[in-house]
C-alpha cells in the first residue's frame, strides 16, 4: 500500500504541474496573440485615419487648383481673342480679366501675362527662371496647368502656376503657400500628427505644424518615385524631424502634380495599448509566480512525505540485517543504569577487545572525540528527557590512534517489565564522511571559479531554457540582478528573431564547444552587446543544462567593422573608394552611367595653406557631389583630385549633369578664402562602354583626362579617344626603341646676317626619319617626349650631337661659327645644364660660346629665380641664350629687363605676313625696337620670300633664318651650301 499511495501523490504532483505548465503556455500564447492583435488593430486604424484625412487634403486640393486653372483658362481665352482682335492694345484690355480674377481668388499674389523666356508683357514681375523649369514642370491628365518650384519673395513662399495662352505667350500665377496651408490645418492627426502637401521633388508646399520651419524644405524620408501613380505609400519615420509616425503619401489623383502625406504620432496611437502590454504583461507574471509557487509546496510536502516512509524501512532493514551487513552494531542502555551495552560490531567498529560487550558510561564517554562528548551528552540526555528519537553523527577516538565518524541513532522505548531503556544503532561513516568531504572540496572549488570568474558566467536549463545559476561577473556586465536572472529563461536576453537559431543551436548534441558565432545580447538597460559563447553540457541538480561562458566582443566586432568601412571608404571624405564602387555596380543588374570628375588644383591648395585647408576644401567638394549623389546613385573618391559618381537612374543623367557642373562651378570658402576649382567632367555608360564597372570607370576616366583646361568641361567617352591614345602610346613606345637604336638625326639651319646673308650661327633641329624616306613631325613626338620625362634623355643626345657638330665646323675651318641648341623647361629645370655643357666643351674641346641655347617663355615661368641663376652661370660660360617664340605666350618686359638674354627671335607667325598686313608689320616694328632698346640682338624665324627679306632689313633686324635661303640639312650639306656664295633678293 505504502509505495502505491507513494506513487499516486507523485503521479497527482506531476500532473498538477504539467497542467499548469499547459495553462501557462495557453495563456502566454493567448495573452501575446491578443496583445499583438490589439497593437496591430491599432495601428490599422491608425492607417485608415491617415488615408481619410489624405482623401479630405486631396479633395480640397483637386478643388481649388480646379477653380485656378479655370480663372486662368478664362484669362487664357480672352487673351487669345485679344491677341487676336487687338494685338497691340491685347495685353492693356486683359488687366481688368486679370484684376477681377485676383479679386475673386485673393490666395494669388499676381498674376502676370509673360512670353516664352518670362518676361512680363502685362504689368507685374516675370519670372527669369521661367524657361529652366516650365519645359520639366509636370502636368496631370487633360490639364494644361504646369506648376513650377517654390520661389521666396519678401519673406513670403509663392507656387507659380503657368497655363499657355498661346504659343508664344504664358498665364503667369503665383499661389501664397498659406492658401495651400489653410487645405492641412486643424486637421484630426493628434498633437504630434502632421500633414504635409509637397511637389513632384519632394519640396514641402504646405506642413501642418511648424510651417514657418519646413516650408521650402525637401522632405528627405520621401521618394516621390516609389509612390505609385495611382497608389499610395506608407512609412513609419519623419527624418526632418526624427520622430516615428504612421506616414500615408499619396499622388493627388488626376491634373495637379502633387503629394499628400498625413503622419499620426506612433507614440500617441500605442499609448493605451502599452497599459494593456502591461497589464498582461502583470497578469502573465502574477499566474506563474503562483504556479510556480504552489508547484514548490506540493514537492517540498511529497518530499517530507517520501522522506518519513523510506526512514521508517531503511530503519526495519537496518534492525534486521544490522549483524549481516558487518559494520553495523547495536547498543542499548536502561534508564537509571550507569552500564551501556552493544553488539560485537559496535566492537569491532571502536577497535576494542574481542569479547567486549559493555562499559560504563564514563568509559564509553572517554572513547568520544573530546569535542564531540558534550554535544552527545546533551543529545542523549535531551532525548532521555524528551522521549524523542535522535540522530547524531560524532567522531571517536580508537585506541590505536585512528579518528573514526560513527551514525548513532537512538530511541526511548518501555519494555513489557515497564522499564524505560534506550536503544539504537551505530553505522560507522567514515567513508561516507571522507566521500562528502571530497565532494564539498569540488564544489566549493568549482563555486570559487563560479564566482570570481571575471567574465559572465551561468547555467541554463536545456529543455526550459531558464537560468538556474549566474555568477556575479553576469550580474555586473548585463545589470540584471541575481533573482530577476533566475526568473529569466535564456530568450528573454536575445533579440526576438534570435529564438530560432538558439532552438537549433540547442538541438546540436555537444559536450564542449567553443562557438565562433557572435549572438546578440540584450543587457538591462536595453543596450545590445556581441559575445561569443564558450559551453559544456553538463547536468545541474538532476537537470541536463549547459554551463556557459559568455564572452563580451562588442568592441573587437566594432573594429573589426571599422576596418571593413575603412577598407571601402576614403577616410578624408567617407565616400566609397573607386574598387568598392566597383564591386557594387558589378552587383547592379541594370544600366548605368559613370561620371568621372578630375579637380585641378586641390593638391595646390593643400601644398600652399596646409593640410587642413585642403582636406576641408575636399570635404566641402565631396558633399556637395554626395548630395547631388544621393537622388540618383552612388558616389566615390580616389584621393586626392578625383570624384567617380554613378547615375543609377538614367532618366536624370542631364539633370545630374547639371547639377554637378552648377556645384562644381561654385567657388569654395574656406579661413576667410575664396577657391574657384577647374573640373574636367568624362563620362561613360554601362554596358555600351564596358561589361564591368572597373572598365566604364577606366573610360570616363580617360574622357576626363583628354578634356582640355579652362572651365568646367564636360566630354562623352567615344572609341575615338582610346583609338587616339592608343596611337600616342604606340607612338612613345617607337620614340623608347628609337632613342635605344639612334634613329634620330640633327640637321643644321644657318642663322646669316641680314645685311649680306653671311652665315654667323647653324641651328640644330632635330629629326626622326622612317624606314619609307619621309619623317614623323617634331610636333608630334616631341610634346608626347615632353610629358613622359623623354624629353631630357633625347635633350641630352641632342647637345651631344651639336657638341661633335661644332667640333667638326672647328676641323673644317668654320670655327667662328656657333650652334644653338633648343632646350625644353624640364631638361632646363632637371638638371645641370650649364655643368653638362662646360663638360661637352671640355671634352671636344669647343671655344668659349661654341654652343648657345634657346628656350621658350614657359620655362622662364615656371621657377623663375631658378632660371635667373641657371642664366647667370650659363652667361659666366659664354653660352649666349636666345628667347625663342617671343610674343607669343604670356609675353613679359620683366624678362627682358631682369634676365640675361641675349638674342630675341620673332616666331614666323608675325613674320608670315609682315610685308603684306599692316598690322603684323606693326607688332614687328615694336619688337624689333623693344629688343634693340634692351640691347639685344633680334633674329626672324620662318623667313620665305624676298618681300619678307625687304621688310626685314629695312627695318633693322639683324639676323633671320629660313627657306628663303637654307633648309635644315645634314651637317655635310649644309657645310657645302654654305661654302657657296649666298644671292641676295633683288
């Protein structure tokens, strides 16, 4: 009977809690499906007041731009009859239409009757932005009506209206924005509700509340082109002023291009469902503190009551198999008696005699462990006064020095003779004690890691999910204290969508792990960390459970995904770098546009003021493209001059041009400066221009490249260009392995006098012949030669070949005779040019002012006071230096008064003409006197016919040089036609 009742009130307990546990789980699912259903219903309605009060804006506005389209269609008419009838006293007799209309709709702040560029043909103010927008201003179905952006006067925002009259001549009305604002106030949205009317762009019309602030504004959180043409959008957030609402916008159906959106307060709609959340949430609460509650009293009473039944038949097996069992003894003792008796066992266990079966009280006291005696004396003598059974556990001392732990249990009976004695048991429990001891060292030792643990750590419950223990690290890291940790289950700190993936993750049979997952944990502040998880399924007070270190990352996650932005943005502008754009658009399924922008002159202005000013110049230039990016695209940087944006849309690729070139051409402020920056702009499509984004960013690119300086300039990539770099890189590849082979050659051009044509000097020019006998223009490879840096090994080839030159006119009699060698600004500016032609001089051993040099004007430009010194030391050496091409480029008297020249040359370009045009004539005149009025001597380039020859010498120019006389030549030849008289014009 006894184990069946046992195993009915365990059976009845267990179903009180597994019934408990299912009406728990009913009404947590009731309580949440209700809770959700009723935030749900809520903010349904929420969305059905918003589209009401969208359809009550949308009637008024349909309603009064139809009353203003029809007073100017009436305008419109009888303008067109005027016009016609009248034309001349038309726009005079359609004032008093125009009055009667502004006195009937006295929301219009004018209305002007203009011509196509918007100037005003009646009395009033036209509109000079009239022809930017009225091409692009959208109009509705059957409506003629075309309403432009808001414009700012005197304070006050207008609308303008334009309606055609004719095809010349334009209705002109300006709506006052409070006419539009009477439409979306005192509306039914609540105290933080808003209703907003704004245009096809996105630019606030009319706002309700604070109108004075956003007016004018763009609404930023609304995509006018997500909208359906007949739909509606609906979002949750107001980024002008960050606070969440039920946002309706919708398209006004039919003529009149605009958007209505009615935002009601989230907040305010949730409010009262939050005092229900929260009073289910008490309610749910309440239920399973009670539950678990009364779970616990019904287990701790099974408990006690299991607890008394198996010592009661622990107790009869022990009193009858006490002997069997061997370390087990007996004892008794009758009350008044000073004799206590026992079994062999109990003998054998306090290591006595064989044979002894008693002693006396003090004896057997004397046996006891000496701090152990008086609490078993007071035991035995409470249980002699009281009646009671006891129990006690005490330690004794063996007569060959072993400590030894008994369990005696004791009882007061009266036997049929009426004497009171006592009796009982003995158990020696040394093992036990020593097994216990062992135990308590494990887990006091395991408590102690527990708990110090710097880092979070606890125990759940497998099959529940409930902590069962945490240590303080946990409390300290997530602020939840110890008993709201064990009345949480592990769900309760996880992001709501986490539930499944810790399901599974649980359903994975491990015995140790390491997780290299990173979860999301909530702490109690609402704060979301990063841990990584490191685990062991252990079993934890009859539980399956797993223990759990809990280790924060949050910060190294942070890093982590600093370093990933770092390595797809540019840190000076936090734009994407040109290979994540990249790797983005190759992501896009669509076409697209690449617009590549070169600035010129950010890397000066760094130089000139600093770092920090540039750096701010190009943040301020980044924006400002970010900005434009943002309707269309994305945007990229390549430190330091160069901006790549990408037009996803490109039905705005002109606009966005527009915009860009408007932007760009916008001078910079920065420290109290003004900064104007010249933008080459290329452009390139995808896939017509390339199959992947790194190749249409390479073409745009190149397009930027070859758009020539000065301005804002704007160039398409086209085959052509590539084709043409190709041949320039073709053609610097040919000049690389002529300059190796010695394919060029110098010819020689005699400078003579003019006065009797007498050789005084030979100019050395260079020329590059071809395998048919024709020869590839210095014009053409030279320049190429110039921007690669060839142009100083080939300079250096050239003096060479003058320095063997002049060596051989001093061999064949023609020693009076110098060389000009043309020396471009970077072999001028490299390198040591007077010390590499002392060395050329030494080494062929050339008199002093054997070689002379020309050079331009730009090499004078670009570092002057390094020039003036190179021409000093060239001057110490004898070298004359003429003025090449003077007059030509950014001509300055300052040159000819400060630097030590000696020889001016006047380009062919004046001399052409100079005996035919009065005016070439004159500019040579003035500077053949300006160069004598200086002391130098003046040489003529490119003379051909005698008329020139004339002029020249009639005029006082000393030298000249051209066709007329001598062709450039190899040095033999030139050598032979010079050994021939010279035949002057007649």
């Amino acid at each position: 009977m006894e184990p069946s009742l046992a195993n009915g009130r365990h059976y009845s307990t267990r179903m009180i809690g597994l019934s408990g546990l299912l009406l728990g789980t009913v009404l947590t699912a009731a309580l949440i499906y209700l809770v959700l259903h009723d935030r749900a219903m809520r903010l349904r309605a929420a969305e059905h007041q918003s589209r009401a009060v969208v359809t009550g804006i949308e009637r008024l506005l349909k309603y009064r731009f139809r009353n203003l389209e029809r007073a100017m269609l009436g305008i419109a008419g009888d303008g067109e009859r005027l016009f016609a009838s009248v034309p001349e006293q038309a726009p005079d007799l359609l004032l008093e239409a125009i009055a009667d209309v502004l006195h009937r709709h006295e929301e219009l702040e004018d209305i002007v009757l203009v011509d196509r560029d918007g100037g005003a043909i009646t009395r009033g103010r036209g509109d000079p932005a009239f022809p930017a927008w009225i091409g692009q201003a959208p109009t509705g179905r059957n409506s003629a009506l075309r309403v432009g952006p808001m414009q700012r006067r005197e304070g006050r925002w207008l609308l303008p209206m334009a309606l055609p009259m004719t095809d010349r001549h334009w209705i002109l009305a300006r709506l006052r924005s409070e006419a539009l604002q009477e439409v979306v106030s005192d509306l039914d949205t609540g105290r933080r509700g808003i209703a907003v009317v704004t245009d096809r762009d996105g630019r606030i019309l009319a706002r309700s509340p604070d109108p004075q602030r956003f007016v004018g504004e763009y609404d930023r959180g609304l995509d006018v082109s997500r909208i359906p043409a007949r739909g509606e959008t609906l979002r949750t957030r107001s980024p002008l002023d960050d606070h969440r609402r039920i946002i309706l916008s919708r398209h006004v159906s039919g003529s009149y291009p605009t958007v209505v959106s009615v935002g009601i307060s989230q907040d305010e709609v949730l409010a009262p469902w939050r005092w229900f959340a929260g009073w289910a949430l008490v309610l749910y609460a309440a239920y399973w503190l009670g539950f678990w509650y009364l779970l616990g009293n019904l287990r701790r009473t099974e408990s006690t009551r299991s607890a008394l039944l198996h010592e009661l038949r622990q107790g009869a097996e022990r009193l009858r198999t006490a002997q069997r069992l061997g370390r087990t003894g007996v004892w008794e003792s009758a009350e008044g008696s000073d004799r206590i008796e026992w079994s062999t066992q109990v003998s054998d266990i306090f290591g006595m005699p064989d044979g002894s079966s008693s002693a006396s009280r003090e004896a057997f006291y004397a046996a006891v462990h000496p701090e152990d005696r008086e609490r078993l004396a007071a035991t035995v003598a409470s249980a002699w006064k009281t009646g009671e059974n006891f129990t006690i556990e005490y330690r004794i001392l063996r007569p060959d020095g072993q400590v030894r732990w008994i369990a005696v249990r004791g009882a007061t009976v009266v036997d049929r003779d009426g004497v009171s004695k006592m009796g009982g048991t003995v158990v020696d429990i040394t093992e036990r004690k020593q097994a216990q001891q062992k135990v308590a060292d494990a887990e006091r030792q395991f408590r102690l890691m527990f708990e110090r643990n710097p880092l979070p750590f606890w125990v759940f419950d497998t099959e529940t999910l409930c902590f069962l223990e945490v240590n303080e690290a946990a409390v300290r890291h997530y602020g939840y204290s110890r008993e709201e940790f064990l009345s949480m289950g592990i769900l309760d700190m996880r992001p709501a969508d986490a539930a499944d993936a810790v399901r599974r993750d649980l359903v994975e049979e491990r015995a140790d792990y390491a997780d290299t997952r990173v979860w999301v944990h909530c702490k109690r502040d609402g704060t979301l960390i990063e841990v990584q998880v490191h685990g062991a399924a252990i079993e934890f007070r009859g539980r399956p459970a797993r223990l759990v270190l809990a280790e924060d990352v949050s910060r190294r996650m942070a890093y982590e995904r600093e370093l990933a932005f770092r390595a797809s943005h540019d840190d000076a502008t936090g734009l994407l770098t040109v290979t994540a754009l990249a790797e983005r658009l190759d992501g896009e399924t669509g076409g697209y546009d690449i617009v590549c922008v070169d600035l010129h002159g950010l890397d000066m202005i760094g130089a000139t003021l600093g770092s920090d000013v540039g750096a701010a110049i190009a943040r301020t230039v980044a924006e400002r493209i970010d900005w434009i990016a943002r309707r269309c695209g994305l945007v990229a940087h390549l430190p330091s001059e160069t901006f790549v944006l990408a037009i996803l849309d490109r039905t705005q690729r002109e606009g966005v041009l527009s915009a860009l070139t408007a932007g760009l051409a916008e001078p910079v402020h920065s420290h109290d400066t003004i900064h104007y920056l010249e933008a080459r702009i290329g452009v390139a499509r995808h896939p017509a221009d390339g199959q992947s984004a790194g190749k249409v960013i390479d073409r745009a690119a190149l397009a930027a490249h070859l758009v020539e300086r000065g301005g804002i300039e704007v160039a398409r990539y086209t085959v052509a260009m590539e084709e043409g770099v190709s041949r320039r890189l073709a053609l610097m590849a040919q000049v690389r392995r002529a300059i190796e082979r010695e394919e060029f050659q110098v010819h020689f051009q005699p400078i003579r006098c003019t006065a009797d044509a007498a050789p005084v000097a030979l100019e050395c020019l260079l020329r590059w012949p071809q395998p048919d006998g024709g020869y590839i223009s210095p014009l053409e490879f030279v320049p190429l030669c110039e921007r690669s840096g060839l142009i100083v090994t080939l300079g250096h080839w050239v003096l060479q070949e003058a320095a063997r030159a002049a060596a051989c006119l001093r061999e064949r009699g023609w020693s009076d005779l110098s060389i000009a060698v043309n020396v471009s600004a970077t072999q001028f500016h490299g390198r040591d040019l007077a010390g590499e032609i002392q060395r050329l001089s030494s080494q062929h051993g050339l008199r002093r002012g054997a070689l002379h040099i020309e050079l331009t004007e730009s090499a004078l430009l670009d570092h002057p006071e390094r020039a003036t010194d190179m021409l000093r030391r060239l001057q110490q050496q004898g070298v004359c230096v003429a003025l090449d091409d003077f007059g030509t480029g950014f001509s300055s008297m300052s040159y000819l008064r400060d630097l030590p020249i000696d020889t001016l040359k006047l380009d062919r370009m004046f001399v052409e003409s100079v005996d035919r045009d009065a005016r070439s004539a004159a500019i040579c005149r003035a500077l053949i006197a300006l160069g004598h009025a200086v002391d130098l001597t003046v040489i003529a380039e490119g003379v051909e016919r005698a008329g020139q020859y004339r002029w020249l010498r009639e005029h006082g120019c000393e030298q000249m040089q051209g066709y007329l006389f001598d062709r450039p030549q190899p040095l033999d030849e030139t050598l032979m036609a010079l050994a021939r008289p010279a035949e002057l014009p007649s």
